[in-house]
C-alpha cells in the first residue's frame, strides 16, 4: 500500500504495523430510504468522516425487480400479468444514470453524467475474459454470462445483484486508504437511469410482444472496511504535515460528459474544456432513447423495442435480425475515419481508419502489448467490433501509474475539442434521434488542509 502524502520519516514504518486490523462495515443510504425507481429515483449516502477506510472494498448491494405489462411491486412480491419479458444490462452499472460525490455539501468531486454509457465503453475495453466471467455472478445475480436474451427468458424478482466497481473517485483516489476523518463528510448521490437500460424480449409462439419495461431496486446498502492502526503513529504524522508543512493532495480522475446531435454521416462536434491535465477523450454514438419501432424474429420471438440504447454502436451494415445486448439492429451508419483536433493539432496526426480502430484503442488505454490484458468476451471479429461496441478513445498523457508527466494542460483557457468523423451513409428507424457522446477524463487533487479545510484542483 501506498501512502505518497505520508512524511518520509515514516513511510519506511507503514508495512511494520503490528496493530493493524480491518473491519467491514455496512452503510445505509441516507434518511433510510432502501428503495429507489428508474428516471430520477436518487440514493444517497454520506460516507463516514471518522477514520480510515478502504476505498477499493468500497461495494453496493440491491435486489433487483423487473416488470412488464401490467406488474406492480408491492411488499416483495409483483402482481399483474406480464407481458413478454426485461432484462437488466450486460454491465448492471448501467442502472447508474449519473454519479455525484461532494464534500462540504457543495463542492463536487464527480459529477459524470450518463455513467453507464460511459462504464459499458471502458469495460468493453479493459475486461478480459476472466473478468468478465467472474463479473457474471454479480452482475447477473448468479446467471450463467448471457449473449443474448433468449424466448425463454423470465422477469427478476428480488435477484441480487452487486457494483464492485467505480469510475471517479472513489474508484482512482491514491492513496486508497483514505482518512476521512480529514475532511468534511462526502456525500454520494446516484441517480437511476430510465427504464431505457432494460432489453426485452417477447415470449410464446406466437409472440407477445413486451409492453411497460420497469424495474425497481429494494434493500439497498454499501459496504466498506475500515482499517484501524491502534499505534496512531499514522493519523500522528499526517497531522504534523498538514500542520508545518501545509495541505496535501489526493489525486483522482474523473469525467465530464458532452453530446450533440448527428444529422448526417459526415460531421463535427465541438466541447469546451478548461483541464490543467486531460488524460483521455473517448467519444461513440448512440441513440437518445429505446427503438420505438417493434421487430420480431419468427425463431427465437426477440424484439428490439426498449432494449438497451447503453449498448449500441454505429453499424457497418444494417443485417442483425435480433436485438440483444451486444448486436445493435436498426441503425446504419458507416464511419470511414476519425480524428481529433484541438488547437490546430489533430490527433492522432494522420486520418485514422476506422478498420485499425480497434488497435488503436488499445494502444490509448496501454493493453495492446500485455498479454495479460483483454477486452470483452463477446468481441468476437473486427467487423463485429465496429458494429457493436466501436468507441473512439485518445490518450493525452504519457503514463497513468508514474504520472511523473500529466496530460494536456490547458493553461487556465478553454480549449476546444473538435471531434470529426466522416462516413457514406447514414439509416436511422424512424422515430430514432443519434447522438454524438463524448468524454473527457481529467486528472484532479482532492487539497486537504488543517481543520478540515479543503479545496479542488483542476
């Protein structure tokens, strides 16, 4: 474990605890309320200001509950008659809409909205097969990995799922043990994303098609450890800095979110970002809502209306008859090249052609020359790439673990982002609207002074 802010005197001591322990602790979400609903449904939770704890056990825990047609939920059992059947994603973070953590009730850590396009993006890239099939237990509620949602598929009812993983701070603060009782209390708040995120699949020959998609989470509550170092030369030693030596800093990264309207196949869209370090910028297209239009294939009785826009991608061509969770129907738009330009300068320096994306994605997020890393499973071909989960990632700094050389700084001025991609055609169903999404990861410090006094640098 690390400890950068810690003073040197007593860094060569920090593996030499002998009154060390850990303890889990659960953690309720704010006011009491255990339950929440898609579309603005909010939990919250304000995390402890009392000690040291663990941010990589940081984990939340729910029942999930999916409905369609008639079905209500009430006191943990569902009544009415379904019709056809709701899945939750393939990555169950997608029920997160946006993320938000402050401190000193005001200033805001996170805020990353749409989180779960976001989460399916980098997780498409950087879970190999072993992650993502110890993934499957908690993100399926115990279920076998699932390509697709098949004709004998079923609603959930109180299935419990877990989210062990989290993009912002509290999933990239260094240290990862984190003393709390420093600052004022940090309060988290997840927004529920709408019911768009569930895929359905009509059920019976001949199909019934699914109508009402919901789902509703119940018995919510975190876990976290709490580490306690009885000697105190620790908490002791970080005190005396912040005393004759002044503030320290927690560096993180988070994201901010941008879209615009696609209107054609040939096009460009524009953010503004003011950063003193832009680390990555990844930006794919998805459409703004579920498909409107109804499909069914005869065979396995699948249709596309509702399923989850969080896992669409443009398409080379516009030949899948099913609708499941890695194979978008509907949307035909062939990307030919991508590029980047900010302040004159294009990235990368040449037009990239969208049939060497996929390599050179992985050269941006470093995992084209480790054998260990990976990507998802179910990426299968080049070709299926594109059509599914194709993103567009650029890597503005040198290296995330030294980070000896920050990223892009943009000297205090916004800089504009110009992302330009061009193509030949472009089909939408009718009723569907295409977005341009775009993140920006930047590299932040949590300034943590005396008194519990604390500042952000950005």
């Amino acid at each position: 474990m690390q400890f950068p802010h810690v003073p040197k005197e007593l860094k060569y001591y920090l593996n030499r605890f002998s009154k060390f322990k850990r303890v889990g602790v659960q953690l309720k979400p704010s006011g009491g309320v255990l339950s929440a609903l898609p579309g603005n449904g909010k939990i919250q939770l304000a995390i402890p200001s009392d000690g040291n704890y663990d941010a990589d056990t940081f984990n939340m825990h729910f029942l999930l509950t999916t409905m369609t047609g008639t079905q209500v939920y009430n006191g943990g059992v569902v009544t009415g008659t379904a019709a056809g059947c709701a899945l939750p994603p393939r990555n169950i973070e997608c029920i997160i809409g946006t993320l938000n953590l402050a401190y000193a009730g005001m200033q805001n850590l996170d805020d990353i909205h749409e989180y779960g396009r976001l989460y399916n993006a980098v997780m498409d890239h950087t879970a190999g097969t072993d992650a993502d099939t110890k993934r499957s237990i908690m993100s399926w509620g115990g279920n076998a990995l699932q390509e697709a949602i098949t004709n004998n598929a079923a609603n959930l009812l109180n299935r419990r799922f877990s989210i062990t993983n989290w993009l912002g701070f509290i999933g990239s603060c260094e240290p990862r043990m984190l003393d709390t009782s420093l600052y004022s209390t940090l309060r988290l708040t997840l927004t529920l994303a709408s019911n768009d995120i569930l895929a359905t699949t009509a059920v019976g020959s001949p199909a019934v098609a699914p109508t009402n998609p919901n789902y509703r989470l119940d018995d919510i509550y975190f876990t976290m450890d709490q580490v306690f170092l009885l000697d105190n030369e620790l908490s002791l030693g970080i005190q005396s800095h912040l005393l004759t030596k002044g503030p320290v800093n927690i560096p993180y990264k988070t994201w901010r979110m941008f879209q615009g309207p696609v209107s054609g196949p040939t096009s460009t869209t524009v953010v503004d970002i003011t950063s003193k370090s832009l680390n990555h910028i990844v930006s794919f297209f998805s459409p703004v809502a579920g498909y409107t239009a109804l499909t069914s294939n005869n065979i396995t009785y699948i249709n596309d209306a509702g399923t989850s826009s969080y896992f669409w991608r443009p398409l080379v061509t516009n030949t899948s008859a099913i609708a499941n969770a890695n194979y978008a129907s509907g949307i035909n738009m062939q990307i030919n090249s991508l590029q980047y330009r900010i302040g004159g300068q294009y990235y990368p320096a040449y037009v990239l052609p969208t049939d060497v994306l996929f390599t050179f994605n992985l050269d941006s997020l470093k995992s084209n020359r480790d054998l260990l890393g990976g990507v998802s499973l179910f990426i299968e071909n080049n070709v299926q790439y594109l059509n599914s989960f194709a993103s567009f990632w650029q890597r503005m700094n040198y290296n995330d673990d030294t980070r000896w050389m920050t990223g892009m700084n943009t000297n205090g001025n916004t800089q504009n982002i110009n992302i330009e991609y061009k193509g030949t055609t472009l089909t939408l169903p009718a009723g569907v609207a295409l977005n341009h999404f775009v993140f920006v990861e930047q590299l932040n410090s949590f300034v943590v002074g005396a008194g519990k006094n604390a500042d952000l640098d950005s």
